[in-house]
C-alpha cells in the first residue's frame, strides 16, 4: 500500500516532465479540440483511479497539468481560453476547486 502510494506521488510530480516530453503533434492531437482534451484527461482520470488514486489525487495531478498548460501552451479553441484566463486570474485555493471540477467532467 504505501508503495503505491509513493508510486501515486510520483506520477503526480512527474506531470510536467512528461507533457514537456510529449511531441508537439500528440500535443496538437490533444488540444486540437475540447473534447479531445476531455477524453485525454478523462483516459488519465480512469488510468489513476484503477491505480488507486482518490478524487484529491487526482485533482492534484489535474492541477499541475493546469499549471503546465496555462504557463506553455496557447489554448486551441474558446474553451481552452476560458480555463487559461480563469486560470490566470484564479487563487491556488479556485485552481484547486477548478480541477476538481474538472476532474469530475471527465470521470
């Protein structure tokens, strides 16, 4: 148990060093349109919950994809705009409750 836990932890920081990696075609695959982006995050939602992870988790490693895609990539569509500007002017506390959410979309 608290080795999945650690491995749970681990994916969770490791967010950003993979989506830097990510090539920028699978990016643009993703991003493309909105709802490509919510059946990326809700295959990532479904991978961590079948490790383990609780909504808390899951909205953390959510909140660290945020953080990514707000500071480094331009949105593709409206809907994309509308979290990076709600993003940009939110507090850690509504970043939080905003994956949340998000992860609640998808799941």
């Amino acid at each position: 148990m608290e080795q999945n836990m650690n491995n749970v932890n681990g994916q969770a920081a490791n967010v950003e060093g993979k989506l830097d990696n990510m090539g920028s075609e699978k990016k643009d695959e993703i991003l493309s349109s909105f709802d490509g982006f919510k059946d990326y995050l809700g295959g990532k939602v479904s991978m961590g919950q079948k490790m383990g992870m609780d909504e808390e988790q899951l909205a953390n490693t959510a909140q660290k994809a945020g953080d990514y895609l707000a500071s480094k990539e331009e949105p593709r569509n409206r809907e994309e705009k509308l979290l990076q500007e709600l993003w940009k002017v939110g507090t850690e506390e509504e970043k939080h409750k905003l994956s949340h959410m998000l992860v609640k979309l998808v799941g």
